[in-house]
C-alpha cells in the first residue's frame, strides 16, 4: 500500500500549510538558528546529567541505544523549553531540561509500549507525595532513578502537581487503542496529554505560571501533540492506536490554524516581542515534523552532529507493541 509520504500532492499540501504559518518570512530562519545554537551545549548538559545515571543503572546491551534514544528526545525537547524560558523570561537549568525530556521518553514509552500490567501503579507511586515505587526492572529503575533527581533540582509545585494530572491522561489514553472511542474523548485525551506535558515542561523553568498563562500553556501543548500524531500517524496506525489525525478529524493545516490563533494570546500573556520567538519555535516544529514525515532533507544529513541529532529525534527506549 502506497504511503501517503509518498504522494506528491500531499507532501505540496504540508509544505503550504508550513508556508501559510511563516510570518514573518525571518521567523523560521532565526528558531533554527537558535536551535542549532543550543545543541551543542544540551548534549553537554545531557553527557553531565544523564549519562552518567543511565550508565550506572541500566546494564547490558542495550544501554548505548537507550542512551542514544534519550538523548535524541531531550534534545528535541530542549528547543521549546529553553523558547519558552526566554518567552517567559526565566533562567533555563539546561541539565534538568534534558533529565526531563529523557523522563519524558522512557515514562510514555513504558506506558504506551510495556506488557507490565502493572505499570499504572506503579507509576503513581513513584510520582505521589512520597515518591517511593520498589523499581523490580531496569526500565524502573532508570526512570526512578532519573525522576529523583528532578525532584532534588526542581523548583516549586506546578510542574509536580501537572504531572499526577497527566498520569490520568496518559492512563485514560490506553483508550486509543480502542476503534469505537469517540472522536471527543480522543481530543480529550489529546488536549490532556499534550497540554499537561507542556505545564510539566514549561512549569520548571516557570514555577509561578499564572492561570491564564497556564490555559496558553494547554493550547499550544494541544497543538504539539497533534503535530506529533502528524509524524507518527503510519506507525500509530501499525500499532492499532487511534489519533484525531489519522482518523481523520483533525488536518494539518487546522494544526497550523491553531499556531497562528495562538500567537495573540502568547503576545497577551507575555508581550509580543518576547512571545515572537516562541512562536517562531512552534513554527519550526511544524517545518522540521513535516520534513521527517515526507522524509525530506535526509541525504547528507549527519545524525552524529548536534544539527543532526536535534532534527532526527529520539527513537523509542521500549520498542511499540505490534498489533497482529
């Protein structure tokens, strides 16, 4: 069966929607140089702060593509920590931005990925007040591991109390899998998962996040989580789970309409010129999903580079089950 990357129309499609986002024409130029800037400082900060913990803790084989898998999505997520750090006009912790990505990547891929029936719980345990779950694997004991060393460097309670709430979400999304969800739950679910990881990222570098700067928050991590399911959307099909893009209800080109919609309510919440290269990042995302999806820019492309590695991505720690 033919991929829809593969056809010409669609990949034309993609390419104006990324087109019709990039206002002002400098916008994307000046994230991607700003992202490729930090690079090369977040792989330092990810050789000094996680490295170090997963090649303590997680033995054998597998530990150098694990290290590989958490370091590409660290790196991606640094982008957008440190654009909304300026944005909001807080230091970024460059090394607890790339704990919380690698956390990120290992905690959604044994939820989504792990036959542990278990996991739900024990989870919980690790992420409530008392933060003590018996780790009885090495996934386990990596993510313990690495989500104790945030708790010690991280400040205040915003990013702690959003985390338990997207737990739920990230629960309620085994719900996915199911054909007959309602095309509402599944943008619940959408809205939840995107959006309180975003309050989880951002709210470390910005602790006193008001209400309403935490409702942008929401809005745009929405809308990251949809471009998310734009890349992944063959393989989420492959794995029998269901998104709002690839059944259908939500277009790229609605995505970008959100990014734009969003832009005056950045501009509202934290002044237009400091909300201008946010957005410009959010724009990058778009280009760079679009990009990979449709597998273009790849020839040449050193994936040992920082560059390289920032637009690559981070594979999965835990391998996805197969639907047969």
């Amino acid at each position: 069966m033919r991929s829809p990357s593969a056809d010409g129309g669609v990949v034309i499609r993609d390419l104006l929607t990324v087109l019709r986002c990039a206002r002002p024409a400098t916008a994307l130029p000046a994230a991607l140089k700003d992202a490729v800037a930090c690079a090369p400082a977040a792989v330092r900060d990810f050789e000094r702060a996680v490295e170090p913990i997963v090649r303590d803790v997680f033995p054998g084989p597998g530990r150098e593509a694990m290290i590989a898998s958490l370091r590409g999505t660290a790196l991606t997520f640094t982008i957008g920590i440190r654009a909304y750090a300026r944005m909001a006009g807080r230091p970024c912790d460059g090394e607890l931005v790339m704990l919380a990505g690698s956390v990120a990547r290992l905690y959604d891929d044994m939820i989504d990925n792990s036959d542990d029936p278990d996991v739900d719980s024990w989870a919980a345990s690790l992420f409530g007040a008392g933060g003590h779950a018996v780790p009885r694997d090495d996934h386990r004991r990596l993510l313990a591991a690495l989500y104790a060393e945030i708790r010690r460097r991280a400040p205040g309670d915003l990013w702690h109390t959003a985390l338990l709430e997207l737990h739920d979400y990230q629960v309620l999304s085994r719900e996915q899998r199911d054909p007959a969800t309602p095309a509402a739950q599944l943008g619940k679910i959408t809205r939840g998962k995107g959006g309180l990881a975003c309050v989880v990222l951002f709210g470390l570098v910005h602790p006193d996040m008001s209400v309403v700067q935490r409702d942008a928050v929401m809005e745009a991590g929405e809308a990251l989580q949809l471009l998310d399911d734009y890349l992944d959307q063959d393989a989420d099909l492959r794995d029998g789970i269901g998104t709002p893009v690839n059944r259908g209800e939500v277009s790229l080109a609605e995505v970008g309409a959100r990014l734009r919609a969003l832009r005056p309510r950045l501009a509202a919440c934290y002044g237009r010129a400091a909300a201008r290269p946010f957005s410009a990042t959010l724009l990058l995302v778009l280009a760079a999903d679009v990009l990979k999806r449709h597998r273009l820019g790849r020839a040449g492309r050193k994936r040992d580079t920082p560059l390289g590695l920032l637009l690559a991505g981070g594979t999965h720690a835990i391998p996805p089950k197969r639907v047969a």
